[in-house]
C-alpha cells in the first residue's frame, strides 16, 4: 500500500544520533539535516497489514494461529479482542545510501542510519493512524515490536508470513532474525471495542532503560 513521507523531525533524528537536541551544535544539526534530505530523497516505504482475532493463554497471547510467547504483550493486549499486525520498509534505497556512505564518510553514514530510523517511525506513525481510523470508535494501545520486552525477534519470520510480506512488499527476514531491508519494522496494534487503560511508554518502563544511550547522553528519545 502506498504511503509517503515529506519531512522529517530533525530533533529526532538528533536523538537517534545520542545528541540531545538542544545540546548540538550548527554543524551537528546541519549534518542531521543534510542526512534527513538524502534519506527522505532515497525511501520507497511501503506496507501492509492484517487484522486477527486474540485469544489469551498461560503462555502468551495467540494471534490467529500464531502463539506470541511472553507476559509482556499478554499484558500489554488485555482488553484487546483483536490486533493489527503490519510491517513497514524504507525499501533498499535507503540501505544502500548507508552502504555508500560507511566507504567514504562514517560519521555521515552515522548520521544517514539515524534519518533512517527516524523515517521508519514517522512512517510507522503515519501507519497507525490510517488503522485507527479503520476502526472508529475503538481504543488502542501503542504499537509492539519484537525485541520490546520479552516479545522474541524469532518471531520475526512468522509474524511475514502471515502477512505475506515477501510477495507484498519484498519485506523478508534472515536466518538471524534481521529484517531485510534493514530499515523495516513489523509491529503489532491492539484494537478494543472499549475503553482500556492507556499504556504510557516511559524511561522506567522501558527495557532499554538500563542501558539507554539516550539518558547516557543526558537525553531522552523522545517518545515517552
């Protein structure tokens, strides 16, 4: 499915760099800038999506007829009766560019992996809003990702499979669980048809706190 993007949030990018915004310099941000235009110029995202019904159990969460193993998504889905599962990719061009970048400039190519990241999520964003509009009058939580929590990346081929992703997309996973291309996501959105207690994504409530490059850099990455 088509989606496009036109702009990118430089102080995010920033972020992904480890350098808070307000601390960097015109060269930095320069730099981060220059990236984000080189990036926005060499991404072709695309996506797609399904939605399955979620039945709850002592080791996990099954979605369809895939068991998503952990408490941390069980927790996280409760008051879901379904969930959006969907990935999304840059498409090669942007691993490319980063390829070119590391032969001749590293700390451009830095800086083009961190537009890059910061594109995944503005399309990411962009992704969950078109679903949420799908289902009017529904709550959600934010989106999940394997590797969040106890949610394993192993999952990463079946969570493709089910969407059909290398036919639809191009979107596959290696034998190491990474997702080729590498700017690419697969996320999960539960939908209810009620209310449910908001899930705030926080410093402390994030696996990645203890060794968070973003609070060692006196920053944060923006999101909670």
């Amino acid at each position: 499915m088509p989606i496009t993007i036109t702009k990118l949030n430089i102080d995010e990018v920033l972020r992904y760099m480890g350098c808070p915004p307000d601390k960097a310099d015109a060269a930095t941000r320069a730099l981060a800038e220059e990236s984000a235009g080189q990036m926005l110029r060499a991404v072709t995202p695309r996506w797609t999506w399904r939605v399955f019904d979620l039945a709850f159990e002592a080791e996990g969460v099954r979605m369809g007829g895939l068991l998503l193993p952990g408490q941390d998504l069980k927790d996280h889905l409760r008051g879901c009766e379904r969930a959006a599962l969907f990935c999304a990719t840059l498409g090669s061009g942007a691993d490319a560019l980063i390829r070119r970048a590391e032969s001749v400039d590293m700390a451009r190519a830095l800086a083009l992996d961190c537009a890059a990241a910061a594109a995944v999520e503005a399309v990411c964003d962009q992704i969950e809003g078109e679903l949420q509009a799908m289902f009017p009058g529904c709550s959600f939580p934010f989106r999940f990702s394997p590797g969040y929590g106890d949610l394993p990346l192993t999952l990463q081929g079946d969570l493709l499979a089910a969407l059909d992703a290398p036919r639809r997309v191009g979107l596959t996973a290696s034998a190491s669980n990474i997702l080729l291309p590498r700017k690419s996501v697969t996320a999960i959105l539960g939908i209810s048809r009620n209310q449910i207690e908001k899930h705030i994504r926080s410093c402390l409530g994030c696996p990645a706190h203890d060794g968070c490059q973003y609070r060692k850099s006196g920053g944060h990455c923006g999101i909670s």
